[in-house]
C-alpha cells in the first residue's frame, strides 16, 4: 500500500515538473522565441569561485554562447534535431532539441577576465572566479 502512495506522489511530482516548465517556457518566451527545451543546470559555489555546470548532451560547442553582462550570465544555445535518413517514426521522444537559453543571477564579484568554459562528456562547466579585492594607495594632494 504504502509503495502505491510513494508511485503516485512521484507520478504528481513528475506532472507538477512539467507544467512548472512549460509555464516558465511560456513566461519567458519573449527572450528566446524559438527555445523549446530546459537543459539541467547546477550552479554552486566554491572556495574559488563559482562553478555553473549544464547538461548539453548532443549540444555542439560552437551552437553554443556564453556571455557576462554585469551580474547576469546567460547561457544560449541549439541542440541540433536527430539526422531524417531513414527514420519512419519516433517511438518514445524526450530529448528535446532546438534553441534553450538559461540565465543565472551571481551572488558574487568575479573575475571577469579569467572567466574559462569547457564541454566534455556532455556536460558544459564555466568557472567564474572570485574577484579577489585589491589595495592601491591614493596620493593626498595638498591644496593652499
């Protein structure tokens, strides 16, 4: 009995997920018109600095786009459709593809000019570095 309740809590779950997502695809619509998948993200801090990790499974790196303005990081992007030769019918799809953009707010000040990207297995990982504060001294002008 209790296994029946744990399947259909999940199952809810599942379902709340999707119209989550469908909703949030809906409200921002206007910023990318054509986006029609939710890649997975991670995004956490470090010691160093923080690190944003993406499930980008089949995404090529140059249909890929990274870019900084202020504090929001914007990730877009075009997971390209399966190769038509000789497909009839799809049996079951859940790999969405076509054009995703996810942004991402940083609680902190990084490093903007060591800022490094890079994609393997599937997975794009971009590494902001904390902003480490500098000193300088400041002259004092003596006024008559």
């Amino acid at each position: 009995m209790h296994r029946l309740i744990k399947i259909r809590v999940v199952r809810d779950l599942e379902r709340l997920q999707e119209r989550v997502r469908g909703f949030m695809q809906t409200v921002f619509e206007s910023a990318c018109p054509e986006a029609s998948f939710w890649p997975a993200a991670d995004f956490y801090e470090t010691t160093r600095g923080l690190v944003l990790r993406m499930d980008l499974a089949g995404v090529a790196a140059e249909d890929l786009s990274i870019t900084l303005a202020g504090q929001e990081l914007v990730i877009r992007g075009r997971r390209r459709p399966p190769p038509s030769e000789g497909l009839c019918r799809f049996i079951h799809l859940e790999i969405g593809f076509g054009c995703f953009e996810r942004s991402f707010m940083l609680p902190i000040p990084v490093d903007f000019n060591n800022i490094q990207a890079r994609q393997a297995d599937g997975i794009l990982e971009v590494l902001l570095p904390r902003k480490t504060p500098g000193a300088r001294s400041i002259p004092v002008k003596s006024v008559p």
